[in-house]
C-alpha cells in the first residue's frame, strides 16, 4: 500500500495544479474578453458619431451646433463636455474654430 501512496499523490498534486492553471485561464479569457467587448463598442461609438457628422458637413453651412448634435445622435448617450480646448462627444474630440467651423476631429482621449 505503501508503494502506490507517492504516485497517488502525485496525481493529486497534478490534477489539482492542472485544474488551478485551466481555471486561471478561463478567468483572464473572461476578462480578455469583456475588454474586447468595451473597445468593439467604443469604436462602433465613434464610428456612427463621425459617419452623422460627415453626413452633416456635406452642407458647408452646418455651424457647431448641428455637428454637435448629429454626433449626439448617432450615440444620445453621449454628453458634450470641454476638455483640453476640446469638445469631447463621445468618443471624439471636436475642435471648432472662431466662426463655429469645425476644425479638427480626433478619436479618443
């Protein structure tokens, strides 16, 4: 009896390392993929938010409160905001110059 105790043990130690590593990966994958998840719906966000606004600045006319707004709704969950002498909507920053043009339009933060 002796003699199947060590390699009985072993086995155990094995299996439950085994189980542990398979667990750890299934976590992180878990998470991976949650963040994929985030990201996917961020760029979809600033996707729809400039394809409305391109579609907005087709009439040359279009002052800052209808590119706000076309952006506003492509995504209405977003909410304007200033931040580094930027107009934050969403996932995009909106630089607008003197006269309400736009200007500049970056992706991110």
């Amino acid at each position: 009896m002796h003699r199947a105790t060590a390699p009985i043990t072993l086995l155990a130690i094995g299996l439950v390392v085994s189980n542990l590593f398979w667990a750890y990966r299934a976590l992180d994958f878990g998470i991976s993929y949650t963040y994929q998840g985030v990201s996917l719906e961020e760029n979809q966000q600033a996707l729809a938010q400039a394809l409305a606004i391109v579609k907005v600045l087709g009439n040359c006319d279009a002052s800052r409160q209808q590119v706000i707004q076309a952006a506003q709704n492509a995504w209405p969950s977003s909410h304007p905001f200033e931040k580094d002498g930027l107009l934050r909507v969403g996932r995009l920053g909106l630089r607008f110059s003197e006269n309400g043009r736009l200007v500049e339009a970056i992706y991110g933060d």
